[in-house]
C-alpha cells in the first residue's frame, strides 16, 4: 500500500555547478539525515534513502528538483508526513517546498473534505452562485455584541459567518459563551429570513480544549467551524475533522508563513487531503503579498477534480472591498466564497443592509 | 494579572516614508484585524487595539518596530499566544518576529522547564562539564538494530541519546517496539557501566497519540522524550510537558523554519518558556543556514537566568564532527550538550569506541 514512492518537488537556490550535489544531500536530509557510510544495511539504500528523480532549472540560479521519498518513512500520519516532507529542510534558506505528488493511499488514508464544495451549497441552499461569508470582529467585544454582529449579517443572507481567528477563549468572550450567544442569534436570524447562514466559531488550543469545543458546537446545533491547522498542528487539525463529521470546517492560514512551503500546496492541497471544506488565504491586492497567480494556483488545488477527494471551497479574504465583486467573481469564477469582514463591519447600524448588498451583488454576477 | 502589554518586536522591510504607516496596519493586523472605523467601542481603541511602542532603523530599508499587544487578547495558551504574536504577520512576506517580552503572569502561568539544565546534570551525574548526546539512525532500522546502536552509544558515556526526529511509528520501527527495545538497551548498558544515559524516543501525531507513547515511556522507566514542538502544536507541546514531569523534554526544530521567526526567540525563549529542558539547533558551520551570532544568541535565551525559570541547555547539532569539540566548547562554554550523530555513527562496529573519545574529548576540555 505504501511502497510506492511520494514525489516531492523543492525549489533550490544554487549554483547550477553544485545543484547536483544539493539535491543529493537534501534527498538525505529528509530521509535518513545521515552520511551514506552510517548507513548499515545496504538495503536501505535503496529503499529508505530518498532519491533524486530530476533537476530542471527554473532561472538562473533556481532549480526544480524532485525528490522521491519513501513512503514507509511517512505512514499515513499528518504530522510525519509533513516532517518528512519539510522537518529539517524548512531550516535550511535555500529550499522551498513546491509541491508534492502523494501516492493514491494517502488520499484514501486521509480523505479530504467530508462535507465538501458540493455539500455546502447543499447546506446553505446556494447553488449556481458564488457564495458569501463574513468574519465576527473586533476583537475585545463580548459575546452578545458579537451575536449582535452575527445576526445583522445573517439577516443580511450571507452564507457563512466565522469568528475572527484570534478570538480564542478570551476572558471578555470565552468559547462557550460566545458560541452559544452567536449560535443562537443565527439561528434567530435564519427563522426569520427562511435563510440557512452556517456560523463556524473558532476552536484552538490542545485537542482536549478543541473536543470540549467542539462539544458546545454539537450541543448548540452550530453548523461549522474555523480552526488554524498550524497553530493547532496537522495531526490534530484532521483529528478533529474525522470527529466533526457533518460539520463544515474552515481552514485559517494564520502562522503558514509567507511562502516557504509553496501556498497552493499547504493552504490548497494539504488542508484540503487533510479535510478542510473550505480555505481561508490571502487574496491578492489586499494587504499580503500573494499574486494573483498564486491565488488562481491555490484555489485551484483547493476545488479542482483530484482522485475521488471531494472539493474544498477556496475563500479569498483580507481586506476586500464590496467594490472588487464583480472583479473577483471574474478571476475566480463561481466555486468560491468572498470573505468580507472589516469592509463590511464598518457599516455599523447598517450592516444588514451592507450585509444584503454584498449578497445580492454576488448573486446577481453573471445574471445579466 | 494579564492586564500588562506584550511587547512584541518586529523587524520591517519598509520605505522610511511609510514605516509609520506599515507598523500602525501590524498593531491593527495583530490585533482588531479590521478597519478602525469597524471598532464600535471607543475603549477597545485604548485596551485592546495593539499600539506601536518605537521604531528604529536598523539599517537602511529595516526597522525594529516595537507593538505593545494587549494580554486580555493571548491568554495563557501557547497557540493562542503565537496567534497574537505573528499569525497573521507570519503571511507578510516583509514582517519577521524578533523578540517577545512578557509580563511575568505568563512565566508564572507556562512555567518553563521541569527539570532544567541543573536537573539534568543531577540525572547524569555530569557536574563541571559540558554534556554529550547521540541520535539513532539512520531511518529503516528495526528496533533491535537501534537498541544494538543505543547499546554501544550508552557503552562509550553519551549523556543522552535521542531518536532521530524522523523516527516515529513506522512499520518498520513502531514506536512502542522501539522504545521498549532501546530503553532496555540503554538500561542494561548502564548497569554494566555504572553510567546514566539517558534515552528520549520521540514521541509524534495527535495529542492522544503522544499520551499513549507517553505511557509506553513511563511503564518502561525511560528518562525523556523528545518532541517537535512546530508540528504538534505549541498547545500539545506545553500539554505534554505537564504530563512528563520528571522526563527530560528534549525539543526538536523540525518545521521551525529559518528565519521568519528569530532563532533564539522560538527556539530558545519560547520552547523553553513552555518547557523544553533542551533545545536541538542546527549549528553553525553545517549544513544549515544560522550564524555563529544567532546560535551564541539562542543559546542564551535558553539558558541564561529569566526571572525564577529554570535554564534549559542548548543543543547544538546537524552535522558536527568530534574534531570541532574544543572549538564549540570554547565558543559555547560548559552549559551545553553537544549532539554528534551521523559524524559517530559512521564508526560502525567501532561505535563504543568513537562515541567514548568524544565523551573523553568533552569531558577533558579546559581541564589542562
């Protein structure tokens, strides 16, 4: 099952003279991470020690390499899998993580999205159409002000609202109360509009913390909910995801860094193998440094077909503005969801309207 | 308690003309993550919007930027915590994380190491020295072929002999197996030598996961763990470090990146901060990118006094041969436990022997 080699492509900076002997020493690096002579069993050379399959170059002075790894050195282990990948080598500056070919056992293993593109559409009833959400911000209010938030822009129609990713379990607005306060303004909101707005409250901390949340999600019949597989780490990102099965989970990027593991295969291809039903990234002319092809790139590896895994929404975010819609849903096209926050909170007391606005120029795209 | 700032410095790359503006939009990405005007409150504007502090240029194009973060949002949870700090900065290509400086409340709250350097000489018996450790490799071994390799490691004096990071639970050497088979090993040997080396398997995956290995290492009586905090998650990592008390929590910078957060900061303050008793970085002058600088500095932050925490020692390692012992000894002093492995493991069926010359080396350094 896992004899097969995974293919891991870096992006090394080198002189073209020496792009030989770092590819070799970085095949080492992440599999036996030992000179060849400490190496006892000469069988293990050729199963074990990672190999270099090809090096293309890119520019001057920046070479492809692919780096085929043996896959019993990474079961079907998030967090060993990632080590395997990238442990030691994300210390080294020269080497980007590009991208990664996994042999078809991973992706029965892991499983992707549970509920899926597909699936969320059927929960919120938006088909045919991009799809909406907003974030519950800032910051420091409580949990009613918030539910206060949640439910102008529920009633506004937007299809999901998460909680800002650093509200955590704050003294000001614990997880609970918060999840509990906000849950049922939504729910509210949604009896009186007919509408179906999904809420996905933030967990973090230990997987213990994140069950006990997870808990209060299941109990307040919430929809969804946001976590940050970085922080929380990988392993138990997807512990989490098999545990809230029928729940959409939102990956955030917080701590993915800019971009030494390429962002299309962690925020889009990872997250998405490891069972994120959508993924939170940084849209391009915001406030990071993304591109533009980046982004098409990454929603790209979120949605489109890969073996039987389901679809991951992508959610381009960070500081849109109403006014990028039309722009947006172009570049994008309709399998995705816009994620305004900050653009929209700033309304105020017409949030609703603000709220209904942004949804309705959504829904309107394309509809001539 | 908590009511004191953070006070986090970033380093900026920024025009002189806009770094006013660039460290303002960071307080607010690090904190409100919104457009001012969305802050309904006028008094989260004073408590819980982060503000910039100073900033100074650096060099020509870099700035230090001090920001002073509200406590109130990062409570005591070391994810949370590193989500406040750079969660979202992490994706901004221009912006690294030098330094942190705490109100006590959270070393009282965190605790930083259990055992701690001093603890560790009392465990080893290595007063008045430096200290030596090995690693077991290469990956692909069985467990009887690694504890014969411990055997000979514990036979030649190391004071501590780790797994290789990469070795978790594969087929080949599943966990429990394997720290069965080592710790006996390593125990047998220091009964034969009257020595205490001490072994730390290393301990992988979800929260649960690490529990049960934690459980295999107690029934066996071995005296550490080795664990890498970037891919568990800081959370599990502090969560763990509670339930060993007692063990010797060795830290590993497996997925710790280069430079986008300092050294010293994360591996050193910040894993000590949590409880690493030790702390592996890669040396300079290997195969890895950090300066004699950046190590000298991290080796400080991890083991020079802070407030009531215990020291943790640094590690130095990645690709270190016996023939740099003086120089390294020289250049870090005695508070240190220097980790050869693959440059030992090469000896082969001389493998006592090698590994007693560098327990020799270290142990005779300075004294005449």
């Amino acid at each position: 099952m896992f004899s097969q080699r995974i293919v891991a492509t870096y992006h090394v900076d080198s002189d073209a003279s020496r792009i030989a002997d770092r590819a070799k020493s970085l095949a080492i690096e992440q599999s036996v991470e030992c000179p060849l002579e400490a190496v006892p069993d000469p069988e293990l050379l050729e199963t074990i020690v990672a190999r270099v399959e090809d090096i293309a170059e890119l520019t001057a002075g920046r070479f492809a390499v692919r780096i085929g790894l043996a896959s019993a050195t990474a079961p079907a282990e998030p967090g060993q899998l990632m080590n395997m990948l990238f442990g030691n080598s994300s210390i080294q500056q020269d080497v980007v993580l590009a991208d990664v070919e996994l042999p078809e056992a991973y992706l029965h293993a892991f499983g992707g999205p549970r509920v899926g593109l597909a699936g969320i559409r059927a929960l919120t009833g938006a088909y045919d159409r991009a799809m909406t959400a907003s974030a519950l911000k800032p910051q420091g209010l409580s949990p009613d002000a918030l539910a206060g938030i949640a439910r102008q822009l529920a009633l506004g129609g937007v299809d999901l609202i998460k909680d800002d990713h650093g509200l955590a379990d704050q003294a000001y607005s614990p997880f609970a109360a918060r999840a509990v306060a906000v849950g049922r303004a939504v729910r509210e909101a949604n009896a009186t509009t007919g509408g179906r707005t999904i809420y996905a409250p933030n967990i973090s901390g230990t997987l213990d913390d994140m069950r006990r949340q997870l808990d209060v999600i299941r109990t307040e019949a919430i929809g969804g909910l946001l976590v940050a597989p970085m922080i929380v780490g990988l392993s138990n990102f997807h512990a989490i995801v098999k545990e809230a099965d029928g729940l959409v989970v939102v990956a955030h990027p917080a701590l993915a860094g800019a971009a030494r593991i390429a962002p299309p295969l962690l925020l889009g291809r990872m997250f998405r193998l490891l069972g994120a039903d959508a993924t939170v990234f940084p849209n391009f002319g915001g406030r990071f440094s993304y591109t533009a092809d980046t982004c098409l790139a990454l929603a790209g590896a979120a949605r489109n077909p890969w073996a039987g895994l389901k679809s991951c929404i992508p959610m381009p975010a960070g500081g849109i503005h109403v006014d990028r819609i039309a722009e947006l849903l172009q570049f994008y096209g309709q399998d995705v969801m816009l994620l305004i926050g900050g653009g929209l909170l700033a309304a105020r007391e017409r949030l609703t309207e603000e709220a209904s606005q942004f949804v309705m120029k959504v829904a309107a795209h394309g509809k001539g």
